[in-house]
C-alpha cells in the first residue's frame, strides 16, 4: 500500500479508499470482513456519507469500529449536504445539521474529513468556508473538502479562505474514469473525465482527488457488451447503459481488454491504472467485496502505464 498526505490530516493517508456506499445495519455479515481485510491490507480511509442509506452507513460504520476498537488507527471521512427532492442544502444551516447527524450516528465526537456531497452555485462560497471553519474550531470536524466541485468553485473558496485567515478546502471528489460519461447519472455531478480545463487544475495545484465511478459504475466489469444493452434490469445496471455506454467508450473497453491480455491484468486494474497515471495526486476510490478486488486495486493503484499507453487508451492515437 503506498500513502500520501492531506493536508490537516496527521496520519498517512492510503492511496486506495473502501467505497461503502452498500453498508447497513443489516448486512454486516457481509461488509465487517471486507472492512477488516482492507485494514489489514493497509486500508485506513474508507468513503462514507450522511445519504447513503439514509444514515445506516454511517451507523453500521459506527458500529464496526466500536466492535474493533480501531478508531484511533481509521481516518474517519463522510460527506453530508446533499440536495433532496425539494432544495437545494449547501447552506450553513444545513451544513451544520448534517454534521451533528453524522457525529450521533457513527458515535464519536469528531470527524477526520468532511466532505460537502454536492455544491450549489446560488450559495455564496464565504457563508460555506466560514461555517465548515466554525466546525473546525469547535471540534467536530478536521480538514474539509467538496464533491462535486467545479475548479472555479474551489479557487473562490480557498481565495476567499486565503484572504480572511481562514482554512480551505483541501480535497476533492469528482467523477474520473476512463470511460467519460454521456449522461451525468444523478443531478449537479461534477465529471473531470476528458475535461483538459479540470484535469490542469489539479496537475498544476496537485490537490488531492478522491473520484467516484472511477470504473464508471461498472462498465469496465466486462458484463456490458454492444449486443446486450436493452437485458438489463436492475437501477444501477440501466444507469451505466445510459452514461457509458457510447461507441467511443466501447472503443476504449476494446483497448482496455486488449492491454490487460497483453500485461496479464484484468481490465477493470487497467482502468484504475489509466486514472492513476495522470499527474494527479489520487487517493482511487474502489468498492471491493472482498479481499482479492481490494489487492488487485491496490496493485492497479500501483501499476505503470507510459503516456503513450495512456493516450492509446484514451483513443487519442
């Protein structure tokens, strides 16, 4: 496992975070052993958030750790202020209250990082910066960064940050694969994929990036195929069809297969591979279910791919 740093963050921070996104309160059986082989495999950080079924990850999460006694060895990250049907909740109000949440349903009184799950561009980046910095100071909260988070939307807040003493964001989480997607899958995403303005910003600032759907929410499992499309049944299957499934991505698939062949690797470490050798200062997101996908992202996480072999891939020769 290798590590890096975060900025506000004491303990080396793993360059492969466990996705939960699937932990409740009623499948413990399941994910507890997953969770304890990511641990004992160096895992350290693992991606929660206030919405994800609504509050039982971070319950069950809570739940693990007392269990285990691992507190002090876990960067504790969640993400809270994501929109609902009726508004929009990037607000200090709603900020505060979902941290609260987060605190009482995992059972600690502070968070390592904290995540803003969406942004709202109605919502003036300074009531943002200053409310996550009264979280800080009275305790609950760490660092901070955003998902879902336009570059320009960052530069204002660290700007704005910059100039008043303040602490800024020092993480983002936005959607980077290498499959780019042709439909956002939920509303106000934030995709970097293909994006030459985003992907600049963070080689040159080298912020650290933690992506979602890095595998582009499955489609480099090798399950989706040209000629079965319109059989798939299942939410999360349908969604992949209509944000990935392009001709251009089924070209890249095409590489992705041809170049695992050839390196003896699945596809799906190629595809981590390919995001991991972009000049940026990745902490990759997977979802392992167990402790073999959770090796092979840390050896994907670890591979080399030369530009030429990334612009290959990329459909760019």
């Amino acid at each position: 496992m290798q590590y890096g740093t975060i900025s506000g963050i004491e303990k080396p921070v793993a360059r492969v975070v466990q996705g939960l996104a699937g932990l409740t309160t009623q499948n413990t059986d399941f994910w507890f052993p997953v969770m304890d082989a990511v641990v004992e495999l160096g895992g350290n950080m693992f991606d929660l958030a206030h919405g994800y079924g609504n509050g039982e990850c971070e319950r069950a999460f809570g739940l693990w750790m007392r269990e285990r006694g691992n507190r002090d060895q876990i960067i504790l990250q969640t993400k809270g202020a994501h929109h609902n049907a009726d508004r929009q909740r990037v607000t200090p109000f709603d900020i505060t209250a979902d941290i609260h949440d987060s605190l009482a349903r995992l059972k600690v009184d502070h968070i390592d990082l904290y995540i803003l799950h969406r942004d709202d561009e109605s919502q003036p980046v300074e009531g943002i910066v200053d409310v996550l910095n009264q979280q800080n100071k009275a305790g609950n909260i760490g660092a901070f960064g955003g998902s879902n988070w336009s570059a320009a939307r960052i530069q204002a807040a660290n700007q704005y940050a910059q100039a008043n003493g303040l602490l800024p964001f020092v993480i983002s989480s936005n959607n980077f694969s290498l499959a780019p997607q042709i439909k956002e899958p939920w509303a106000r995403c934030v995709s970097i994929s293909n994006n030459e303005a985003e992907l600049a910003f963070y080689r040159k600032t080298q912020m650290p990036l933690l992506p979602w759907s890095s595998l582009a929410g499955g489609f480099f499992s090798g399950r989706f195929r040209r000629d079965n499309l319109d059989t798939f049944t299942e939410y999360l299957d349908k969604l992949c069809v209509e944000c990935y499934c392009s001709d251009a991505n089924f070209e890249r698939l095409d590489r992705a297969e041809k170049m695992a062949a050839d390196k003896g690797v699945t596809v799906t470490q190629i595809a981590m591979a390919f995001i991991a050798n972009q000049g940026i200062n990745l902490f990759a997101l997977t979802q392992a279910r167990n402790r073999q996908e959770f090796e092979a992202s840390i050896a994907a996480r670890d591979m080399q791919l030369t530009q030429a072999e990334a612009d290959w891939l990329n459909l760019k020769s």
